[in-house]
C-alpha cells in the first residue's frame, strides 16, 4: 500500500535559517505529492504541490521537487521566517483512487526562533 | 466561496452522552473525508465518501461511532456514546478527484469529560 515517511520532529530553527523537512514515499501507481502547513488552532492547508516526475512546487518561499527516481519530495526553504512555525505534512494522492483519499506523513513541527 | 464549514468549533460534554459533528462541504466537491487528530495517534482517516456514498469506514475506532452523508451538502459524524478517550479535534475535508488537493474545515475540538 501508499506510505509516507517524513522527517521526524520537532526542528527548531533561528530566523533566517534554511530549512529542509525530509519526505519520502511508497506508492503503486503514478501519485501527485503534496506538502500541506497546519497553523496552531487551524486546519491543514495547502502549502505546495506537484504532480508529475521532475515537477517543482513552490510557495510563500518554500519548494520541493518531485524525485520518482528516490520517491522524495523534500520541502526545502532559504530563510525562515518566525511566521513559519507550524506542523508539516507530507501527503500523496494515489491517481487509482477516484474518491482522491491521500495518504499523510506524521507531521514535522518548526518552531522559529527571533 | 465559504470554505469546508463545521459546527460546533467546541463541544464540551459528558461521558455517556451522544455527540453530533457537522460538515458542510466546499460546493460542487464529491468526495467528503473525516479525521480524527490527537497528540498521541496523529492525524487519522476516520471515513470517506465519494458521491455521498461511504467508501471506506475502515478507520472508525468503534461501534460507536458512525457517519452519514445524506446529500452532497452535509454530513455527520456521530459518536454514542462518547468516552474520554474520544477526546479530540476532528476535521472534516472535501476534494474532487483522484490526485487533487483536499480542503480542510477548521475542526471540532472535542473534550469529553
């Protein structure tokens, strides 16, 4: 079946510092990848996706690559700002379920340090 | 557009009673997913529907809980009756299709005491 594995956590960071979030997965078919941000109190949101081998995603600064060769997709970022403090979530989308369950990762907490 | 709605944001009760959670979907998306968060266990799929129709409850913990989706504009996920352990938040998301992004409500944070 689909899996995520995603960096264990929590990673504290000092504003300005770059950040990487390691993600990697396991996956029958061809699945789009998603990185999702949950702020305290609020729901998870898109944060970035792609959808395809060699596609980047990218917003509000951060990126990740679609590697199929290495089934990863790390979220990468240059300079943190205190503002990012959140839970990540690593996620797929299988494109053989047609209902567009996704699997998620455990979640990474970042806290940025002024 | 509103955004995935849910009611109540709170809820505070009682073990023993029965307690209904509400969804209301983004418009004109088919698929409707309930989860269930905690420190301890993460985030958990609890059910998912597709066309109103549930495709897989695999992840409801118990007899106890259940969910319905009676048209494509609402549904429910019930616990009866709750426990303390039941104690969670629980968000409910909406999609369109395989490989596309799920919308996530703002939650229902539930202390049952």
């Amino acid at each position: 079946g689909n899996s995520v594995t995603q960096m264990e956590g929590p990673v504290t960071l000092s504003e300005e510092a770059f950040l990487t979030i390691n993600c990697t997965y396991t996956a029958t078919g061809y699945p789009s990848l998603f990185w999702y941000v949950q702020y305290p109190g609020e729901g998870l949101q898109l944060l970035l996706k792609a959808t395809k081998a060699d596609d980047k995603g990218s917003n509000k600064g951060f990126e990740a690559t679609y590697r199929k060769e290495t089934t990863s997709f790390h979220l990468e970022k240059g300079s943190v700002q205190v503002s990012d403090s959140a839970v990540y979530f690593c996620a797929l989308s299988d494109d053989n379920t047609n209902a567009g369950k996704s699997t998620f990762g455990d979640g990474t907490t970042l806290t940025v340090k002024p | 557009d509103a955004g995935v709605i849910q009611s109540p944001r709170h809820e505070v009760t009682e073990m023993g009673q029965e307690v209904t959670l509400r969804c209301k979907p983004i418009s004109g998306h088919n698929s409707l997913f309930w989860y269930r968060q905690t420190m301890m266990r993460g985030l958990e799929l609890l059910i998912y529907f597709n066309n109103n129709v549930p495709i897989d409850d695999s992840g409801m913990p118990e007899d106890r809980f259940s969910a319905k989706m009676p048209n494509a504009s609402f549904s429910t996920l019930k616990i009866q009756p709750s426990e303390p352990r039941d104690s969670a938040v629980y968000f409910c998301a909406s999609g369109t299709r395989a490989g596309d992004t799920q919308y996530f409500g703002p939650g229902t944070r539930l202390t049952v005491l």
